[in-house]
C-alpha cells in the first residue's frame, strides 16, 4: 500500500490540532475530511469553539469538522454504571481509544473517498497535531489502511507557534478540552470548572465519590482534598478568593 488517498485531521479542539488546522489554511492544503470523537463528556465551551472554527473553516473553503461519537454509553455513563473511574485513573488509556480512536475508525471505513483509495492500494493520511515540542508522541505509524503524519513537527511549531498561529487568524483560543471528570485535570483546572462549571464539577465529585465507595478511585487524589488546598467550598463549586 501507498500513500496518495485521502488526507483525514483528527481533531481534537485543543490548541495543537487547532493550530494544526490554520497551518493548513495558510498552506491551501485542504483536507478531505475533519473529525471531532465526542465522548460525550466534554464542556460547553468546546463544542461552543468548534462552532466558531466551523465558521472560520467555512471562509476558507474546508470542510465542517464533523462530529462523531460511540454508539452506546458515553464515558460519564460508562463510569456511573460500573460504579469507577475512567481508566486513566489505573494507568490505561482504554477511554482514548474506546471514545475516540474507535468511531473514526468506523467512520473512515464508512467514508467512499477512503474505501475508493484502499481499492486502489492507497491509505488514508491520517494528519495528527503533536507539536515540535513533544517530538516523542509523533511515533511513525502506517498499517493496511492509514499512515500518520505530523505537520506541526514538520513545520517546527512548537506550542508557543501554536499559539501565535491561531491568534494571527483572528481565532479565540481554545479552553481545554479533556472530559470535565478527567482524572489528569490539574488543580487549576479543577478550581476553573469549579468556578465556571459548577454543574459538571459537582457531577465530577459524584463520580468521585461513587469511585471510592466502591473502591475503584484508582491513582486519583480526591478533588474534595485538591479543593480544600485551594479554598473552595465543596461540593457547589462556589469559590470568593483571588486569583492564582
């Protein structure tokens, strides 16, 4: 098999492959297809930015980030029947590729233009946005159907590029866009949600605290702790100190 099939983004609406996308721009290099895996998890302002880059996108002739997801339980689901956490918590990234990985390899295997190419002997090229600053994600990766590739690393943009990219296309930045439960949130993170999403924050701790009854919390130091150390007043999420 050779390359020469479609070129397909994995987007994952964070500030790489945000970057990633208005590097192409800038280039005319259009993709034939954007995909966005939602895990169903995710807060009101990512899916509130990738309307905003839909836009964008649209100016410049490329097409629509198109959204897809898992059929069955979304990962917040998944946890609250099995009473634990996402398995990041344990050390595995199961919940990547469950979520994520999975529907976009079904919905490459649904896609005409990636079916007509694997006819043909071609792959996929797959376009994935690690940066030149963490050269040690970009691991080379082809098999029957897909080849990886890293534009930010070829280009030699690491995140401070990143960056000045988007803000140089007139874009906001982009807010992190992890699950709102995900156990690897930093403690600033977790006091931003507290503050700017108490619904989901207090979901959060539920999660938590169902996790640790049942004595699957894993690895995770409880956020009511985290919490404690930064003066909010759990669960609500209310916090009335000054900034970090």
């Amino acid at each position: 098999m050779k390359s020469g099939g479609p070129i397909v983004v994995s987007y994952g609406a964070g500030t790489n492959s945000t970057a990633l996308l208005v590097g192409l721009v800038n280039r005319s290099e259009r993709p034939d297809l954007i995909l966005f895996s939602d895990t169903g998890g995710k807060r009101p302002d990512t899916y509130a930015y990738i309307h905003t880059l839909n836009t964008y996108l649209a100016i410049n002739g490329f097409p629509q980030i198109e959204t897809i997801c898992l059929a069955g339980p979304t990962i917040e689901e998944d946890c609250a029947k099995k009473g634990t956490m996402p398995s990041v918590a344990f050390g595995f990234k199961t919940c990547s590729h469950r979520w994520k990985i999975e529907p976009q390899e079904k919905r490459l295997n649904s896609f005409p233009q990636a079916r007509a190419a694997w006819r043909r002997g071609e792959l996929v090229t797959k376009l994935i946005g690690f940066d030149a600053g963490e050269p040690q994600r970009a691991k080379p990766f082809k098999d029957e159907k897909c080849v990886n590739r890293y534009p930010l690393i070829e280009w030699g943009w690491d995140r401070d590029d990143c960056i000045e990219a988007i803000r140089k296309a007139g874009l906001p930045l982009p807010g992190k866009s992890s699950c709102f439960f995900c156990p690897n949130m930093k403690a600033f993170e977790i006091k931003a949600l507290s503050i700017e999403n108490p619904d989901l924050y207090a979901r959060a701790l539920e999660m938590q605290d169902t996790a640790i009854a049942n004595k699957k919390i894993g690895r995770v130091k409880h956020w009511k702790q985290i919490g404690d150390q930064l003066g909010l007043d759990m669960p609500c999420g209310c916090y009335d100190g000054g900034e970090e």
